[in-house]
C-alpha cells in the first residue's frame, strides 16, 4: 500500500509518498493538470511495485472538488478530503510552533491517511447528476449572498446621505429591480424629488402588472416620502455617495438577471436528478431548497451508514460534551453552513405543510424547548425520515413518517 499526501495550490501539488510503515520514498512538486497526474502516476508506478492495484493506493488532500479530484477517483485510488483544521490539529504532534509549509503540510497529510485512516471520510462517489446539481445550487445561493453583502453596503451608503429612500422604497423591496432602477434614476435627495407619480408608476409597470388605482396609490405613497425633508450634505459629498449608491444599485440590478438565470439552471439539473421525486415528496421542500440539500447530502447511496450518520454530518444531532461531574448537550456548530441553511428552511416550511412536523415541533416546544433547539429537533426527525425514504427509495408518507410520534404513549 502507498501512502500519498497531496498539499495543493492553484498551480501546482507538493507530494509526498510514503509506504504502510511511514518511510518517505519519494517527495515532488508536480504541476497543475495532465503533465501533472501523469508524473503522479509515474511515481505510483515506480514505488508501487508491479503487484500494487489502484486501490491500494490512499490519497489524502484539502479538497473534495475538481478535476485533479477527479482524474485520482477515476484512476481507482482512495482519496480521501480532509478539512485544513484537522490538519493544523494533527500537525500539532510534530510541534506547538505553529510553523508551515506546503511539504510539511504534504507530509502530515501522508500520515494522516496512514495513522487515522479509520477516522476519515472518503470522497463520496456521487454521480455525474449530483455534482451538476452542486455546482448550479452552491452558485445560485453564493449570488444570494452576495447580492446580500451588495444590499448591505448600499443600506449604509442610503442612511448616510438619502434616509428618505430606505421608508419610501420599503414596499416594493430595496432589493427588486423596481426600486433600484428609480434610486439609479434619482440617487440624491434633489433628484428624487423632482419625480412625477408616471415615472414613479412606470417602472414598476414594466416588470409586472399591477392593478391601476394600487398603482397610483403606491406611486402617490413613495412620492411624499421621497419630498419629506431631511438633513443635508454638501453637494460634493451628495455627489460621491450618490455615486456610491448608483454603483451598488447597477451590481444589485445584475445579481437579480444572474440570479433568476441560475435558478432555471437549479430547477432542470435538480428535476433531471432520479432522487428528485423522493425529496420533493418531503414537507417543507420544494426544488431550490430540495436542490441545495442533494447538493449538500449528494447521492452516493454507501456514504451514510445510517441514519444517525447522515444526521451527524447534517449538525442537527446534538453533541454531548462530559467531563468528570459535569455533562451538558448541545447544538453542532461545526458543520456545512450551506446543508444546515437549508434544512433549517425545510423545517420552517415543514410547520404548515405537514400536521406530524408540527405536532413534534409543537412538543419540543412544550417541553420548554426554545424556537431554536425545537427547530433544529424537527429538522432533525426530518433528515431521518428522509434518510429512510432513500435507502427505501420510497416517497414521504404523512402517516408512516409520524405514527410513533402520535402515539398517546409516544414521549
């Protein structure tokens, strides 16, 4: 068996080799892409021995993405992804200096994949449809975020110089593209209120209908706000905030084209998907959230052992944390981000669509359980019901999912 740590960079890997007993045979700084796997394989090949098989060969790296990832799967070893703090964590054994270095990251990698193997997780094998379904749903929600942290910054640079546009504009939403384009059409207090109700009106009649008196009502509305008097700067500064504010507006505008375009893209890849039956038969899940949480579980159908292991890689089991006298149980705060998101979400919508996901919730509750801890609990019974729909390949069924837990004796 070969032992291979893999310290990646943009360009290049740091290697290194080492057999099952942890002596280095061999250490390289191998290039990006086919020159690059090709020497690797080349290295496999001369300290590997003509009697080695692919998956005798264990690789350990930082990443579970990409087509270095890729081509070493393909070619049948064991890869095996690592999170960078768990390097740090081991590294920690060799010394407390806190020193770095792609070979001696290389070469606690090596060892990690020999030592502590058992307590690692491979790359998941999922499907050429699952990591479609990833690319487009991670992008579609890292675009969310941005226009996010985008909004933000053009909150401030409003209540700064314009407070008068964050009330006039809160009906229609500061991030829709109506709003936007008449802060981009009258990004000063000056400008914005020498509008008439028709060009207030006009712009949002030309994303959507909207019933005429409604219309003029809300353009009337927008309009005395916008003339409401207020505190001023000098005209320079206006001039630089209302630049400011008319370059996140115009990114904003962007994101929204970007963002309804991505979101076609969620829907088809996620409904080309076999599984996308079975996840949309579950409550509180529709085809973006039903999407990011495929995306996030993926469908290697060996890579959850059972249920309990797809709850723990979720973070919605609880920890339990004992020392001598003292034990306490609590949230999972290590965890994907991304999947936790989302099935928070799927339990909020779980509360209306499901009689049985309430009635849970509704029982955390009783037991003193905050909003929270009672969410994450629901959310937590949901990934088992569906952990269980998959392995059966079967879709949600209200009854079945929640008899034990309407039994008068059910705790």
């Amino acid at each position: 068996m070969l032992l291979i740590g893999d310290d990646w960079a943009e360009d290049h890997h740091d290697v290194e080799v080492q057999d099952e007993s942890g002596r280095k045979l061999a250490a390289a700084n191998l290039p990006e892409g086919v020159a690059g796997i090709a020497k690797l394989h080349e290295l496999v090949a001369r300290h590997g021995g003509e009697g080695l098989v692919p998956g005798e060969v264990v690789v350990g790296i930082e990443t579970d993405r990409g087509s270095w990832v890729q081509a070493l799967i393909a070619s049948g070893y064991q890869v095996f992804a690592i999170n960078p703090r768990q390097v740090n964590r081991f590294k920690e054994r060799y010394g407390s200096s806190g020193a770095k270095s792609d070979k001696g990251d290389a070469h606690a990698l090596a060892d990690m994949v020999r030592i502590d193997r058992a307590q690692l997780r491979p790359v998941a094998g999922d499907s050429e449809h699952a990591q479609a379904v990833k690319v487009v749903a991670r992008a579609h929600q890292t675009l969310i975020w941005e226009r996010t942290r985008t909004f933000q910054r053009l909150r401030t640079t409003l209540r700064e110089h314009f407070p008068a546009a964050l009330n006039a504009y809160a009906d229609l939403a500061l991030t829709s593209t109506d709003a936007l384009e008449l802060l981009v059409k009258a990004p000063t207090p000056a400008t914005a209120a020498k509008l008439t109700r028709t060009q207030i009106a006009a712009v949002p009649t030309r994303h959507r209908r909207r019933r005429r008196h409604n219309r003029d009502a809300k353009a009337a509305a927008i309009q005395s706000a916008l003339r409401e008097r207020q505190l001023g700067l000098p005209k320079p500064v206006t001039a630089a905030y209302a630049a400011a504010a008319t370059a996140h507006a115009r990114l904003i505008i962007a994101l929204n084209e970007q963002i309804a375009v991505m979101e076609e893209q969620v829907r088809a890849h996620f409904l080309a998907h076999p599984d996308a039956e079975i996840y949309l038969s579950m409550p509180g899940i529709g085809e973006i959230v039903g999407a990011r949480v495929l995306a996030e579980f993926g469908d290697d159908p060996t890579r959850y052992a059972s249920a309990k292991a797809r709850k723990n890689y979720a973070g919605t089991s609880p920890i339990t944390r004992a020392s001598g006298k003292s034990q306490t149980v609590q949230a999972r705060y290590v965890r994907n981000n991304r999947l936790a998101d989302a099935l928070q979400t799927q339990a909020f919508c779980a509360l209306r669509a499901s009689p049985g996901a309430r009635g849970y919730y509704d029982k955390q509750r009783a037991r003193e359980a905050g909003y929270n801890p009672a969410l994450r609990q629901l959310g937590n019974r949901l990934v088992g019901i569906l952990h269980g729909c998959l392995k059966t390949r079967t879709r949600y069924d209200e009854a079945t999912a929640w008899s034990h837990h309407t039994q008068p004796h059910a705790a």
